[in-house]
C-alpha cells in the first residue's frame, strides 16, 4: 500500500471513530426520551428501550403551556435575528469602509468586551431593565441584540473588508451616498455572511437560558428552554419527558441550519469561523 493510501485510510478510520465518539451523546439522548422513568433511572442502565415509548412525545405537550413557551421563544428569536443583522451590519460597515477619528481603537476596544463573562453584565442589565420597567417581559430578550453584539461586528467587518474598493468608487460616482452603498451594494455582496450570523444568532437566542431565567417570571412568559427545564420542578418522575422535550426543541434550529446550510458554509468558510 502506497504512503498516501495509507494515510486515507487511518484519516477515514480515525474520522469514523472521531463521529462515532460524537453521536453516542445524542443517540443516547434518543434512546432516554423514549424509555418509562423505570428504565430512565434503571441501575445498571439500559440503554436500549424495551418497550419504546412514543407516547413521550405526545405526553409533553400536556404537561405545561408549549405553545405559548414556543411562540414566545419565536418571538424573541426572529426579532434577535433581525435587530443583529442590522445592528451589527451597520457598526461594522462604519468601522470597515467609514473614516473618523480612533476607529482602529475603538474597535480594539469593542473587541475587548468579548472577553467580558455574560455573568459579569447580567446584573447591570438587571438594574437597567427594571429601571425601565421591562422586568418579565420578552423585550430584555431582544432589545439587546439590537445594540449592536462584538462577535457580529467582528464578523461583518471582516467580510465588508473583503469586497474590493472599485464597487464602493462606482457607487459614490453613480451619486450614492454611504448608506446607499451599505444597503445597495455592501448587503447583496455579504449574504453568506449575512446567514452565518443569522444561524449562530438563531441557535443563541433559542437556546438562550441564563437571561430569561433572570428577567422572567410568570410562568406565561417563559420561553422553550425555561419552560423545559420547569417540567423537571413540577412532576417527580418527568425526566424522560424533559428530554423528550429538549429534543424536539431542536427542530427548528435544524430546519434554520438546514435552510442557510448553502450560504453558512461559505460565510464560515470566508470568515475563517470553525
């Protein structure tokens, strides 16, 4: 067997065991929501389920109010997304095509405060919220990601400096102005980018546990993590629900992943995101 041949071959094998190791967690995930509690704490565990339980599934939807936890994390969702990719695509177009004064400064200082732990500014964000009157509303949930986060800043600059100065010349000779030139030009030429950061925004917000935890309190406005994590707080014996529930809270972040897979990998791709 030739050098190269050889070294295909331990790359397949070590790949192969390299997902093997990663999908034991998720299948045995699956295998647990579909188990009675009495197999579910079983000692030693069976991993198999025997009889399968799908009725799992079905149990959960009776056990709290998910479609109000799965329309008010939709809510908060789509209006995180949003208010990022506008956010952050405006703050970065300035820093990568606009001049003023400290610009490179200012953006070292931006992305300094990556470093900064979401524990640390949970509770100014507290105070500022409740100073607002906002507590147990879903507004703290989004409004933040409407002032513009540093990882999306980071991320739109880089693909903003990307595009070659000749589309921005034409533009300013055609009569556009600089915002013209963001939204007319800049936009359309970043839409991997644009998708990326709408992904990982998405998987951020929907799985989001810390700040609703803090800013809400009445049951009506829990969002699909909190409300998950209460069903283990309610009914003793509800474990194999609660995971039954965790994974069907994956589906959408599939179907998101699945829908911008295309553009996700060229933004990762061009971004250098891994």
């Amino acid at each position: 067997m030739s050098h190269s041949k050889l070294r295909k071959t331990v790359s397949y094998i070590v790949m192969t065991i390299s997902s093997l190791i990663m999908l034991l967690p998720f299948l045995s995930t699956v295998f647990n929501s579909l188990k009675t509690y009495a197999q579910f704490t079983s000692i030693p565990p069976k991993w198999i389920p025997n009889p399968v339980q799908w009725s799992n599934y079905s149990e959960v939807w009776k056990l709290g109010p998910f479609s109000q936890y799965i329309s008010n994390s939709a809510i908060v969702t789509v209006l995180s997304v949003i208010g990022g990719l506008l956010s952050c695509s405006m703050v970065a177009y300035a820093f990568a095509r606009i001049e003023f004064p400290f610009r490179n400064t200012l953006f070292m200082v931006v992305l300094g405060t990556m470093m900064i732990p979401a524990v640390v500014l949970i509770i100014p964000q507290f105070v500022i919220f409740q100073n607002l009157a906002m507590l147990d509303t879903l507004t703290p949930l989004w409004l933040i990601e409407w002032l513009a986060q540093p990882f999306g800043i980071f991320l739109m600059r880089q693909a903003f400096l990307a595009i070659p100065k000749d589309y921005e010349e034409s533009a300013k000779l055609d009569g556009c102005n600089p915002f013209q030139i963001y939204w007319r030009i800049f936009i359309p030429m970043c839409k991997p980018t644009f998708a990326t950061l709408a992904v990982f925004t998405f998987m951020t917000k929907w799985n989001e546990i810390l700040s609703p935890a803090i800013f809400l309190t009445s049951k009506e406005n829990y969002t699909l993590p909190i409300g998950i994590l209460s069903l283990g707080g309610q009914y003793n014996g509800s474990e194999q629900y609660v995971v039954a529930a965790a994974l069907l809270s994956l589906i959408p972040i599939l179907l998101v992943f699945l829908f911008a897979e295309k553009y996700f990998v060229q933004g990762s791709n061009s971004a250098g995101v891994k």
